[in-house]
C-alpha cells in the first residue's frame, strides 16, 4: 500500500457545543466522550499502520492562538507532525486544503491526501480504515474522492451525497450523481427512505497534483493567493506561517462549493462504520451511549428518575442534579451553565449570537487561558485586584516581562518554580512565596519534572492582561500576546 498523508482541519469555534466549546477553545481541544479530546483521537486514527494502510506524517492547518495546544496534545499521544501550517486567518476550507496540497505537492506532487477534519468521532476504526481501502483503488483512476455515512436518522443538519447508483455490499466507490444541501425534515426522511443519498462528511482522498489541477480549473482565482502564500510562509518555531498578505486575497469559501460540486470525476466511498461530527449537544449524547432510560451523565453529575437527558458537569466542585428531566440537556462549567430542550440542540448558537450582545465574556472565552507554557484561570476579580492560579508544565517558561499597573504576589502550592525579579534569580517550593514589585521585570519558569501550580494575587489600578512589556519570550510571542 502506497503511504498516506493525513491532512487535518483544526479550525472552527463550535457555537453548538456551547459553553464547552469557545472561541478561544474550540471542541476539537476538548475531550467530549473519553480522556482523549476530538483532535487527539483524529490524529491517532490517521496515524501509524493501519491494516494495509500506512500513513505518514499529519499536516495540520490551524490558526495561531491554536498552535501551542496542538503541539501539546499531538506530543501527549506521540505523534510527531508533517508540518503544522498556521492561518493567518479563517477561510474556510478550499484555501486550506489547496494549501496543505502545495506544500505536500513540493516534495511529491503524487502524494495521497486523506484530508479530515479534526472533529469527528469514529467508533470503528478498522472499518474506516477499509473504507479508505477502497478509495485508494479509485484515486488510481484518477478520481477525487469523499466519504459518505449511511444516515441512521433523518438528520437536518448534515449535507447530503446522491450517489448515482445504489451502493452494493462491497462497498467500492459509487459516482456522485449531486451534493444536496442541508434539508427540511420532510426531504431528509425522502432521502433517508431512498438509499441513494449518504450524509456529506467532508473527508477527502486524492493525489495532490490531482487536487491542484482541480482547483485551477474549477478556482482558477483562488490558486495564485493560495500559491504566493505558501511561497511566502515563515518557518517560525517549527510551525510554518503561510504569508497574510497573500492570504487575505483568498476567498473564503468551502471545497464543496470551489471544486466538488463543479468536478465530474468524483466518487464516493460509502461508510457505515458508526460516524458522528459531534455538531451538537444531541449528538454528543447519542455517541455517549444512552442508558436503559436514555440518559446519559457525565463529570459530577447526577440523575435521578431522568428520561432521554444529558445532564453534565465539567467542574469538579460543583455537583449537578436533575430531577424528573425529560428531554433535556443540562451542561455546567464553573462560569456558564446552558439548559435546554433536546429538540433545540442546534439552537444554542443562538445563545452565543445573545451573550455577545450583552458583552458577556462567557461568550468566546474559555475559562481556561491556555498558553504554550501552561494555563491560567481566575479565580477572583474586582475592580483593583485578582486572583489566580496558574499552571506550569515541567520545563515550561513564562516571558520576561513587567507591568505598569499592578505588582504581583506569587505563593507556589505545587512543585518547584524558579523566579527572576530584575537581577535576583531564587528557587521556591510549596508553600513559599515571592512579591514581584510593580515595574520590576520578572519571569516564571518551572524547572522541575511535574506541574508546577501557584496562586497569583495581583492589585493594583488595571488587571488586564494587555498589561505587559515583554523583554524575552522563547515562544516567540509578541508585545500583544499574553503571559
């Protein structure tokens, strides 16, 4: 078997998974079914020696507050990328697949493409494995392929593939006789009750040159954007910056729409091995296996005389009941907690379109503030003070950095950390502390072999984290960035 290269699409903000997915920390990141988040359990499935599949290694395109937290995981299961390609910007997923396609085409112009998003759930992944199988035989045909799911239900949600003949029980790739958009109930249980049509996955086999070629023809303006981009990107700390001039003349515009539905050499795979793309608070329950009463908890949560309810807490220190529920989804974490009617699983967009009306920071901001050195969460804040607790992974290393408007008071409560204020340089261990005056330049860094977890009071005029002069950073982050 010829070698694989993974393609994966690590963007997006994921409004329907709310307040578990944010803005600044999307689903992919975030572990909704087991230990492992969405993107790891990606990686893993295209990674390695799969059957008679061999794969090489990933190429990943995000954007650039996401680039620290995929290397983290990536390293947390083992895998060492192909390239990880950053985006200037979103623009959805025609200029990213082209590029990944350039970069790949560089060192092999026949290198096979599996590109996949990094958000989706595959239960069984030998069958996946055969499916791809069998795109392999049409790719030598010179086909461009995608995946289509065998709907289990009448889903409105997804876009759908009508094959133009009925899949046999080979399972080999069928032609595409049309893409059909997201439908009303009456028309997807049409579709469903046919057996022609397959939901639209948005997964991709194909040559590169193959996909290239496709683009010029069918996107003639958006190849020369996308190639000056590539042409133009930056190798910084092992990630490659795709060019933001170039890129900002790309169109933002999906593959389906610039090259499938125009293309007329397209086959489809059709899989019925188990699939999900998590899109909403339903599905997450589904994928988590409902029990006898159709209930599904998770985290500290309880359930009592439930039916058909996902109740959910993503907070250690805070318990969630439901009593009596039917048709509910209760999800909780320690800023935000949503509670809804299943039938409104893909409304809950809407609640984030309301929280960004009102200002409310629960609406793109995670908890959480990750950063490449660790993260951080508030746990206190006022007018003139906060209080946080920030974590450090061994070996990480904070910014040289100073304040003008607050000092800071450091009480280390687990590990080691070395602190630098102005030209002192001292060790302190658990239950130690240090006062950082206000202007005094400063760095933390753990060290030891463990996390590294302190307690940072701050007071002063301005808390904001915009407060900052950066000396030295080995992230390489400018004046803007935080931490």
């Amino acid at each position: 078997m010829p070698l694989i290269f993974p393609v994966i699409l690590c963007g997006g903000s994921g409004t329907r998974l709310w307040p578990l997915s944010r803005k600044s920390y999307p689903k992919q990141f975030v572990p909704l079914i087991n230990t492992e988040t969405l993107f790891q359990a990606s990686a893993k499935r295209l990674s390695g020696t799969g059957g008679a599949l061999q794969f090489g290694a990933p190429t990943i395109l995000t954007g650039a507050d996401f680039r620290f937290i995929v290397t983290e995981q990536l390293q947390e299961i083992g895998i060492d990328p192909g390239a990880i390609l950053i985006e200037p910007e979103g623009r959805n997923t025609a200029p990213a697949i082209l590029a990944a396609a350039l970069h790949l085409a560089a060192k092999d112009p026949d290198a096979i493409m599996l590109v996949a998003p990094s958000d989706h759930v595959v239960p069984d992944v030998d069958a996946f494995h055969a499916a791809i199988e069998k795109g392999l035989a049409a790719i030598d045909a010179g086909k461009l392929v995608t995946f289509g799911i065998k709907p289990t239900h009448a889903e409105t949600a997804y876009g759908y593939l009508e094959l133009a003949s009925q899949p046999d029980a080979s399972k080999t790739a069928v032609d595409l006789k049309r893409f059909v958009e997201k439908p009303d109930a009456a028309h997807a249980a049409e579709m469903l009750a046919a057996g022609t049509f397959l939901w639209n996955a948005g997964i991709f086999l194909f040559k590169a040159c193959d996909i290239i070629a496709a683009f010029a023809q069918h996107a003639p303006d958006l190849t020369p954007p996308v190639t000056d981009a590539v042409g133009a990107a930056q190798a910084d700390l092992g990630f490659l910056r795709l060019d933001p001039q170039a890129w900002a003349k790309a169109e933002n515009i999906s593959i389906d729409y610039a090259v499938m539905e125009k293309a007329d050499n397209l086959a489809v795979v059709p899989f019925d091995g188990g699939w999900s793309d998590l899109g909403a608070w339903d599905a997450v329950w589904r994928a988590s296996g409902p029990d006898e009463n159709g209930v599904v908890t998770a985290g500290t949560a309880t359930a009592i005389d439930c039916e058909n309810s996902l109740i959910r807490s993503d907070s250690a220190h805070l318990e969630v009941v439901g009593i009596g529920l039917k048709n509910i989804m209760a999800i909780a974490m320690n800023d935000a907690v949503l509670v809804a009617d299943m039938s409104c699983a893909q409304d809950v967009k809407k609640a984030v379109v309301a929280l960004k009306a009102k200002g409310a920071a629960q609406a793109t901001h995670f908890p959480k503030d990750h950063r490449p050195w660790g993260w951080f969460e508030s746990l206190v804040v006022s007018g003139r003070f906060q209080v946080k607790r920030i974590h450090v992974h061994p070996g990480g290393v904070l910014s040289l950095q100073s304040h003008f408007h607050r000092s800071e008071h450091w009480i280390v409560v687990e590990g080691t950390a070395r602190v630098t204020v102005d030209d002192e340089i001292q060790i302190i261990t658990e239950n130690q502390s240090v006062y950082i005056p206000l202007g005094a330049a400063h760095r933390l860094e753990n060290p030891g072999k463990v996390p590294m977890v302190l307690i940072e009071v701050q007071t002063g005029s301005y808390v904001g984290e915009d407060d900052i002069i950066r000396y030295e950073d080995v992230y390489a982050r400018g004046q803007g960035a935080k931490g």
